[in-house]
C-alpha cells in the first residue's frame, strides 16, 4: 500500500491542534518530531511533552484528495493561507523486515553477546543470548541497556540470585542466567514484557531457572544482584522497593538516568549503599554500588 506523509511545522502551543486537525481530514497517523532537534527530557507523571519547534507529520493514503486536505487546512485560523508544508510519498516497505535486518549481534564487555535469534552467532564459544524482543522494550542498543550488560559481564554471578526490576524483554535476566545466575526473578508492570522474558527464556534453554511477576504479585526476597535499568523518576519513587530486594552485601545496578539526573539518584541510594563511580556514556548514567552490612 503507498502512502504520503503530510509535514507541518509549528508551535509546541498548537501541535496537538494540528495533529487533530490532520486525523479530522483523514490522516492514519500522527506523529510528532522535533523541528529544531532540541533534546527532550524525561517527561513527569500523566505530562505530554512537545519540542518548543514541533514538526506534526499527517500519514494518508495515497489515493487521498491531498489538495482538499490542504485547501481546508488553509481556510483554519490556526494555519491561514500558504502555511508552510512539505508533501512526501512515503516508500512501501515490509517495515518488520527492514528492523530485523539492521539488527545484528553485538558483543559486551569480554564474555556477553546479544545475538538475534534469526542470525547465526558469530563466536559460537562466548556466552551467547539469543533474543526476539517481540512487543518488549530492550534490544541492547539503547545506551542504557548497553551499560547495564557491560556491567553484568564483569560480575561474578555463578549461583547467585538476581531481581531484573523492570525487565521488558528480558535481556538483563537472560544475560545473568547465560552468565550462570542460579535463579532470576524478573518484575514489570506491562504483561507483554513477561511474556517476551519468557518466551525470551525458552528460547536459550534458561526458563526453568527464570521467574516472573507484576508487581502485585512480586515475591519478598533478597537477592545478591539487583537491576533496574527504567527511569530517573521511578528509581527515586520506588527507592525502598528497590532497595529492599537488595541483600546485605549485594550488588546494585542502575540505569534509564540522564547524565544530569546521576547526583539525584546518588543522593537517594547512598544512604544504604557504598557507591561505585557513575559511568556516563553520551546523555545516559550507570549508578552502581554494594548493599551496605
């Protein structure tokens, strides 16, 4: 099916005004981008948030009456006549393909690779984690995620036990089990990511050592590893839940922190923890350290 994608560029005051006016004349879609490519933070609880210069893109069929579209667009107070546009047709492509094909395998540290499970491993000897992120959020190529995997190849996990704190596709979780973690227990608020962990799980042979839950239904333990790559806002809400997982003397790995939020969650977690030297990689923040006695 072809396609065309109608470009506005506005205000972040009349973006949503834009964008239902697109879906009013028969847009399929409306996405909202960054005119200007001005960095956007972590939005708070229940907030949308919009680029100051912000570019509302209209998707339609290709047999649509554009010019209509466009010629009631120009009769709106909000746009007026000769607003500035762009119309582009928009290439047919199997979009599902085009992503499995740019996702290769990818080594962290020394032992760890995420390999997806429809390519052939490239070091058949390593610790290998084959991994179809399905509806879940978590591939290890997001900054975050990378740091967290670096950070788990250079533990030493042999029988321990693990809490994955948020854990989308699994990726942490599978990556601790490869890496000979006895038992991991994995907790997310999305039933689609449990379900990705453990169809993820049985995938590498790993799902009888894998347990999961949503947080009504998590399990009091204390664990000698606990992860949580999510969010700044939700790792400073969930502080003592977290912590808490988190036996005398363990280990605890944080991630989802923009550079700039690093001191905040310092300053929450060091009270019960001795604090390791935060990593930070481009925009994002590993904070890490041990369980105090």
């Amino acid at each position: 099916m072809a396609w065309l994608q109608l470009r506005i560029n506005t205000s972040a005051e009349l973006a949503e005004q834009v964008g239902g006016m697109l879906s009013a004349n028969g847009a399929q879609a409306v996405t909202f981008l960054d005119a200007k490519d001005t960095p956007m933070y972590e939005p708070k609880p229940g907030e949308t948030m919009l680029w100051p210069d912000t570019q509302v893109v209209g998707l339609f069929d290709a047999s649509h009456d554009m010019k209509g579209v466009i010629s009631r667009l120009e009769n709106a107070r909000v746009l007026g006549k000769g607003f500035s546009h762009k119309l582009d047709p928009l290439e047919d492509k199997d979009w599902e393909r085009e992503w499995m094909d740019n996702f290769h395998p990818m080594q962290f540290g020394q032992r760890l690779w995420i390999c997806p499970s429809w390519r052939e491993v490239p070091d058949p000897d390593a610790v290998n984690v084959m991994l179809d992120p399905g509806l879940a959020f978590g591939t290890g190529t997001h900054p975050t995620t990378a740091l967290c995997l670096r950070w788990l190849d250079a533990q030493h996990i042999d029988q321990r036990t693990v809490v994955d704190f948020g854990c989308g596709s699994g990726i942490l979780a599978l990556a601790a089990l490869k890496l000979g973690a006895e038992r991991v227990v994995g907790i997310d608020i999305d039933p689609q990511a449990l379900q990705a962990s453990e169809e993820n799980a049985r995938r590498n042979e790993v799902a009888d050592r894998l347990e999961v839950y949503l947080p009504q239904h998590q399990p009091a333990l204390e664990a000698d590893v606990v992860m949580a790559n999510i969010l700044s806002g939700p790792l400073l809400e969930l502080r003592e839940v977290i912590t808490s997982f988190c036996k005398p003397g363990g280990r605890l790995v944080l991630s989802g922190i923009l550079a700039e939020q690093v001191s905040a969650i310092e300053s929450a977690y060091q009270t019960d923890f001795d604090l390791e030297t935060s990593e930070i990689e481009g925009d994002w923040a590993r904070v890490s350290g041990i369980r105090r006695i």
